[in-house]
C-alpha cells in the first residue's frame, strides 16, 4: 500500500548548512558532493544519526556534472548515515530542496517511511564545461568505430572552433533572456521603482547581519573551508552605496548587483520525521510542515518568469482555508527584490486577483516588517538547490524559539514555476 492507516503529521526536526559563499570564492574548488556531504555530516552529527538508517535522503543540485548523475546517493555514503539509507536527485531548479522536502514529507504523511533528509547543493564556481554538439557528435562516431580506420576517419571533420568551450547559461532557453532580464520587465510592468528594490535589500543585509550578531545561526551553520559565516551580507551597506550602483539587466533598467542574489555556492539540508520516530530518539519537534503548493506561468506568452508564487500560494491557503494575513512570519525568497515586491504588488491588486487568480477580493497586504526576519536570498546568497532547506531550517527555528506560529514559505523558480509551503508550531 502506497498509504498507511492514518495520515500523519510531519516534524521538521532541524537543519545544517555550511555557510553560503560568493562564487569563484572561498569554495572555488569545492565540489557539490564535497558541500552536500558537509551538510548532511553536520545534520548526523547535530542529531547523533551515525550508523542510522533513515527512510529516504533527497537531494538536488541545478549546475551538476554528468558524474554526478547519482549525487545524493554518493553524499550519503560518506554522511556517516547507514550505507542501507537510500537515497534520490530531484531538480526543480531554485525549488529544489523545498520541493523535496514536500516529497518527502508525503511519504512521512502517509507512512511509507518514518524519517527523511531534504536538502540541496549548488555551486557556480565548478560548473560544468561542454563542447560544441559538433565536437561531441564527432568523438561518438569515432569511438562507435570497430576498426582502426572508422575510428579515424570522423577526425577529417574536426574544425579549431570545436575546441572552443561552452560554459552553461543563465538564460531561458524558450526565451533566451536572462533571469534579470526577465525581471527587470516584471519591474517595468507592476511599476516597481528602484528606491523601493534598494530598501528591501539594505534591510535584508541588516537583517541577516543582526541574526548573526546575535547568535541565530550558529547552531543552524557549521564550517567549511574555513568560513564560519555567509560571506555576502552587507553589514555597512547604506542606501547612498547601493543607489550609486549601475543597473545589470539593462541600461535604462533598476535592478543591480546590489538588489540581485549574487551567485553563490553552498549547500542545506534539513531533517524531517515522524513525531513517533523523533520521540523514541529523544529529539524535539520545532515545527510541521503542513501545506505545500506548486504552479506555472506561461512566461513566454502571458506572465512575468518568477510570478509563478503569486499563484501557488492563493491556491495554498484555499487548501489550508487560510488568509493571507494568518501568517506570523513570511519568508519570501529574494531572488531579486523587484520579484518580492512585484508578487507582493499582484496579492494587493483587485484587478490581478480577479483577472488572473479568478479570486472576488485581493488578498490583500502583509506586514512587512514579518518578512524575511533573519534575512533573505540578497543578503545570504541563494545556492540554487540549496535555499529551500535553508528557509526551511531558519523558519522551524524561528517558530519554536516563538512557542508557536504560522509561517508562509514562497520560492520562485527558473522555467516560469513557483514552489511554495506552510510551516506551523
């Protein structure tokens, strides 16, 4: 049976991270596997799992080697965890790791398995290189070859311009426009001003600057070659540095390096369970994850690449019979502020609701000053696969040092997609 007796709830125990560092950086030559071990390692050894055989470990990275084809599985291996825990990739580009813990939280919920790591890896400093397909064709044919002269001859085709690598894009492949790209024409349609892009990222990087001086993260990051704290976040940034920074997408545009997630490496992952399972091994639950929600825009034709959240979410809270204002915390991630501000914006328009979400009434606002509280992707930095575990971990946190709440998670994706998620205590 694929479901249990009952449906039961699912714990998030809490979560590791090594800290997340600018790319081409202090982690220039780490690999994914070498940063999603540290994780899972620091998330054994935090909750005593060695030699544990945990139901399932899922993980994901969106830049990854073709070596990597079994990542996960190979990170587990040298986690400490039981080699007998099994263990799956799932990509769904900046989703990743939330995603899989919503999968994973299934399989609790229905009593396939009793405990679960989600997590994910990113790095833009050691990313893939390929030739062109012409180059690769070639060097197929030739080794398909069964005799000395069929392995040679494909070689009269070779041209020098073969050699010329192609490092992966950041672009879309439907529209071949950036991410940026694609944002700084959200920013042009909902009419968001760069003033406002500004703030939100100097108070991302305050912050997060505060929640390290305060002690917050020292038990969710541990350290990795040798860093000890995110090596983004701002701490001196004004409003005066960040206006005089010139646009990055376009050169009438208003979004920056300063109000952008820089590419970043790192890794997170978070550990999920059973209340049974965490129980019987003394382990205190900080929060549930209760709610999760998924949805696509046609970016091509009709809507903004990364407002895909500015749907999921409506149709989360009908499941969950929920307002959008029944929130104590809201971590919306940053993958530009302009994104933040431009779903923030549709959840307020009437016209958006109604046209667009077939909803009689806005959603109306959020207190802001809920938002984001220990700081977000700006600031941090945002490792691809990695940040859904990450908010993941800071929210349960959060919540539990509360004695209770509701948070809201929301993480737009690449491909037009939007994962989002309701944590409760």
């Amino acid at each position: 049976m694929l479901v249990g007796s009952s449906v039961r709830r699912v714990a998030i125990i809490g979560g590791t991270r090594i800290p997340f560092a600018r790319s081409m950086g202090v982690y220039a030559e780490a690999s994914n596997q070498e940063m999603l071990t540290a994780s899972l390692k620091g998330l054994v050894d935090k909750f005593n799992l060695r030699g544990e055989v945990l139901g399932d470990v899922g993980a994901g990275a969106v830049l990854k080697h073709s070596k990597d084809f079994n990542l996960t599985r190979e990170s587990v291996l040298d986690s400490g965890l039981a080699p007998e825990t099994p263990a799956f990739d799932l990509q769904r580009a900046c989703g990743t790791s939330l995603d899989t813990a919503i999968v994973l939280g299934l399989k609790i919920a229905a009593g396939q398995i009793d405990s679960a790591i989600a997590a994910g890896v990113d790095t833009a400093s050691d990313v893939p290189i390929v030739y062109p397909t012409a180059y690769r064709k070639l060097l197929l044919r030739s080794a398909r070859g069964r005799s000395l002269g069929e392995r040679l001859s494909p070689w009269a085709g070779f041209r020098p311009g073969f050699l010329k690598p192609q490092l992966p894009g950041v672009s879309e492949p439907r529209t071949g426009m950036s991410m940026g790209q694609h944002c700084e024409k959200m920013a042009q349609t909902w009419q968001i001003p760069r003033a406002d892009q500004d703030q939100l990222a100097l108070e991302s990087h305050r912050k997060a600057g505060a929640a390290w001086d305060e002690g917050f993260y020292e038990d969710l990051v541990i350290p990795f070659r040798g860093l000890k704290q995110d090596n983004n976040i701002r701490r001196d940034s004004t409003l005066e540095k960040l206006a005089k920074l010139k646009p990055a997408f376009a050169a009438n545009g208003t979004l920056t390096a300063g109000n952008s997630t820089p590419m970043t490496d790192g890794s997170a992952a978070v550990l999920l369970a059973s209340e049974e399972w965490a129980k019987a091994r003394g382990l205190p639950v900080l929060a549930y994850l209760t709610y999760g929600k998924y949805a696509a825009v046609d970016f091509v034709q009709k809507e903004g690449l990364l407002m895909a959240p500015a749907y999921a979410v409506p149709r989360m809270l009908a499941d969950a019979r929920l307002t959008l204002q029944d929130f104590d915390i809201y971590e919306i991630h940053e993958a530009f502020e302009a994104q933040v501000l431009c779903t923030l914006k549709a959840w307020e328009s009437p016209e958006f609701c109604r046209d667009r979400l077939g909803l009689s009434a806005p959603l109306g606002s959020i207190d802001r000053s809920k938002m984001n509280l220990k700081g977000g992707s700006v600031a941090i930095g945002h490792p691809f696969a990695a940040t859904g575990a990450r908010i993941i971990a800071t929210l349960a946190k959060q919540l539990a040092q509360r004695g209770g709440g509701r948070g809201l998670i929301s993480v737009c994706t690449a491909g037009g997609m939007g994962v989002t998620a309701i944590v409760e205590r």
